[in-house]
C-alpha cells in the first residue's frame, strides 16, 4: 500500500505541474494582462478626453490642460490598486472581479467630483459622468475578452489548479463532480484524502483521482503532490483544532490555499460576517436584502434594457413573427406564470408548438425527460419545425421582454414557474418568490433543460441568497454563450 501510495501522489504531482504549477506563470502572466488592459482602457479614455479638450479650466489657475485628465487617470489607477482589482485570486472567475473594478471607478469618480467641488471648478464634470466611466467600460470589455480566452485553455486542461479534496469519500466525489462540470473555475481535483485513507472497498481512488492518504497526512500530501488548493469538506471528526494545525502546517507552502466548505447553503458574499464573540470567530448570517440603491438600480436597468434590446431585435421579431404566421396559428403562446410574492402574470412567447399542444399533453406526460415536477421532451412531438429552430437558440423567449418593460420580470432572475410546479414547492424552493423571475439566470448558463430538478433549484437558490449587480452582469455576458452553445435548449 505504501508504494501504491508513492506512485499515486508521484503521478498526481506530474497532473499538477501540467495543470497548474507556479514555476509555469500563466497567473502572473494573466495578471500583467489584467494590468495591461486596464492601463489601455485609462490612457484611451484620457487621449479621448484631451483630444475634445475637455476639463481644462479651473479657476483662479486658468488653463490646466492636461493636468485634469492626469489626475483622473492617476485617481482611477490607485483606486484599483486599493480595492486590491488584480488580485490574482478574484482574476478569471466570479463577480468580484467586476465588483472591484466598478467600486474602483466610482471612488476614483467621486474623489475627482470632490476636488472640483472644493475647488468650485466644473472642470471634472466631463471626466466624472462621461470619460471615466468609458474607462470603466473598456476595461470591463478588456478583461472579459481575457476571461473567455482563459475559458478556451481551461476547457483545453491548460491554466487549472491541482486541488486536493480532504473529505468523506461522498463529500469528495460531490466535488470532483462540481469541479469537472464548471471548467471555467479552473479546479482540478488531482488527490484525495479520506479517514480511511481509501476509497469504497479499499479502492485506491474516486472517479479515476488518487486518494494519497488519510486526515492526518493532509500537509504531507499537499506539499509532496504540488498542490495549489487544499479543499476541506464536512467530515465526521475534523475538529477546529485539526484545522488550524493544517493552515499552520500549509503556511510554510507559499503556494497553498486553504478552502474550507463551511456547510451554509452556498451562502457567500456580504451577507457573511465574522462575528467574534469572546475571541470565538462565528460566521454571521444577515438577511437577503432586496432594497436600496442597488435593487433600485437593476429595476432601471431592467426596464431601460429591455427597451432598448426591443428596438434592437424589432427587425428579427418582425421576421419570427411572419416566420410563425406562416406555419399556421397565433404568433404569440401565453402562458401563466408565478412571478414574485407568488403573483401570477401572462408570460409572452413565440409559439414553438402546434396548436393543440395543450390538449395533447396527458398522452405525452408518461414520456417526460424532465425533472420533479418540470415536464419536457428532447423529441417533442408538438414542436413545429420553426419551433425546432427558435428553441435551439431560445429565439421564442424575445417576447419576454415585453413582460421585463412591464415590470413582471427581470433581464435576470430564476426560472419563472408554472403553478402547478409552485404547487409542489417545499420551502427551500419558495424562496425563489422573493425576485422577480428573469428572462435569464444562472439555470440558463449553467445546463438549462439537462439540469436536474435538484441542481435548478440550487441554482436559483444560490442566485437568490448571493444577488447583486455584478453577479447579473455576468450572467447576462454568459448568456450570449449558452445561448449560442446550445446545451440543454429543446
């Protein structure tokens, strides 16, 4: 068993120096990358401002061209270093990034109005509401297009990181699951430590991953496998003082991080707060709040977007529309739908079915491919063959927009229910009451009709506790992707 052992974490350290091994610098070289693009979206936005001649006088010092726009791109530089916005660590995943990038811009805004209030100068104005926002704007662009390359290398096995899963042998397989399905966080699971230090049946590993050893050789594993992530699962007998002995013991490699599932539904963000009572760190939980500037700032964007993208896409609706007419029947299937607070309201779509879809429905429920109480068919008969072709490409939710413009549902959201399914609903899935339904959401990116009836309630779920406008904002740019990639569209 000792020298299976040796071979295993010999070949999860070979895994780990391809996937993702510090000596290789593609996170130092996506962090130069970062900062590159960002110093080019600061310098276009300061040529641009300059070139209009924009914010040169201030008074009592008289013509200060090209001192304002200096300071506005000095201002938004230090204010990206002090909300830490290339941090390796939030650099190709998550919201956090944007999050930072937009507090960055709106202190470095702010500070720049400040001045010019102090001074009584209208100088800034242009700069403040125009020019450094295009900055914010272009660098946000800049390092999505980073980002979506990073995606491609990931999916290609390149730039991931060796994780060593530490948990019961199901709490391991959950995440060697979760990490081979999302590629894009870029978690590589490529040894396992279990209380035994085997597998089911003594088995030497868990879905093609080497288990390298038990709970008390963590530190050794981490440090002779090159590990860069050690993740620690809910396990009987892991206590406190365990892991604080193994975040001291991984102290001494630079490159290890410790992540540490902390058994609170997904729950992460502002609403956890270390809470300490008596030198105890507790982790405090605070409601979900849906007021405030920022909740009022996505019904803005809501109603304002969905206009827009109407004016936008009216040629293709006209197009669709015709295109339906055509096939025979109404242009337009309504369908009630629950939406927030449990009202309910006339969701619009373009009709992918026949006629008569409705009443051929019980003949065709024994069928049904979908999950608890969601009904669908891969090959459903009903469908037309426009249908077919809109479905692919969710072409027959566009009408859903006249449904956001009226305020019955968000760009963003869960998966608007039918009643029949809220019927059914325990308490946990209630919970996607409490927003509005979107017209896209994280089941939308994350698999849409092939996901589970488990994990789309996980989802919306996670959308509900974790909401906030960066988190929309990446959803609604990974839209376009889902949408063209197709998976689960029937």
């Amino acid at each position: 068993m000792a020298a299976t052992s040796s071979s295993a974490r010999a070949a999860s350290a070979r895994v780990a120096g391809r996937a993702g091994d510090p000596i290789s610098g593609w996170e130092s070289r996506y962090r130069a990358a970062a900062v590159v693009t960002d110093f080019i979206a600061i310098t276009i936005a300061v040529l641009v401002g300059l070139a209009l001649g924009l914010g040169t006088h201030v008074p009592e010092f008289g013509d200060v061209s090209p001192s304002v726009g200096i300071v506005a791109g000095s201002l938004m530089v230090c204010a990206l270093i002090a909300t830490r916005a290339w941090d390796p660590r939030i650099l190709g995943h998550g919201a956090e990034e944007f999050s930072r990038l937009i507090r960055a811009v709106v202190t470095s805004a702010v500070t720049l109005g400040l001045l010019g209030l102090a001074l009584e100068a209208t100088a800034p104005r242009p700069w403040v509401f125009g020019l450094m926002p295009m900055a914010g704007a272009l660098a946000a662009g800049g390092r999505l297009v980073l980002r979506l390359r990073l995606y491609r290398m990931r999916k290609q096995g390149r730039c991931t990181l060796p994780v060593l899963a530490v948990g019961t042998i199901e709490a391991a397989t959950d995440l060697i699951i979760r990490t081979r399905r999302d590629t894009n966080r870029g978690w590589t699971v490529t040894g396992v430590c279990t209380p035994t230090g085997a597998a089911h049946h003594g088995a030497e590993d868990i879905l093609g991953v080497p288990v390298v050893g038990d709970l008390d050789g963590v530190a050794d594993a981490a440090r002779e496998g090159g590990h860069r992530v050690v993740a620690v699962c809910p396990t009987p007998g892991w206590t406190p003082r365990r892991l604080h002995q193994l975040a001291w013991n991984l102290e001494d490699m630079a490159a290890a991080e410790l992540v540490v599932d902390p058994g609170l539904m997904e729950v992460a963000g502002p609403r956890l707060h270390v809470d300490p009572v008596d030198g105890l760190p507790l982790l405090r939980l605070t409601r979900p709040t849906f007021a405030g500037v920022s909740w009022v700032t996505k019904h803005v964007v809501d109603r304002l977007g969905s206009a827009l993208l109407l004016i936008i896409v009216a040629p293709l609706l006209l197009a669709i529309a015709i295109a339906v007419k055509l096939d025979g029947g109404p242009v337009l299937f309504r369908q009630t739908r629950v939406g927030r607070h449990g009202r309910r309201f006339s969701m619009l779509k373009f009709r992918t079915m026949v006629v008569d879809a409705e009443q051929r429905l019980g003949e065709l429920r024994p069928d049904n491919d979908g999950a608890g109480p969601l009904f669908k068919l891969k090959h459903d008969p009903r469908v037309t063959r426009v249908g077919a072709v809109m479905r692919r490409y969710s072409l027959d939710e566009l009408p859903q927009l006249v449904n956001v413009l009226m305020g019955s549902m968000s760009l963003v959201g869960p998966r608007p229910p039918l009643p029949r399914e809220v019927a059914t609903y325990g308490r946990d899935a209630q919970r996607k009451l409490l927003v509005k339904p979107g017209l896209t959401g994280l089941w939308q990116i994350s698999g849409r009709s092939d996901l589970s009836w488990e994990e789309s309630v996980r989802l919306d779920l996670r959308y509900v506790e974790n909401w906030n406008l960066a988190l929309d904002a990446l959803i609604l740019w990974r839209t376009f992707g889902a949408v063209a990639g197709t998976r689960g569209a029937y």
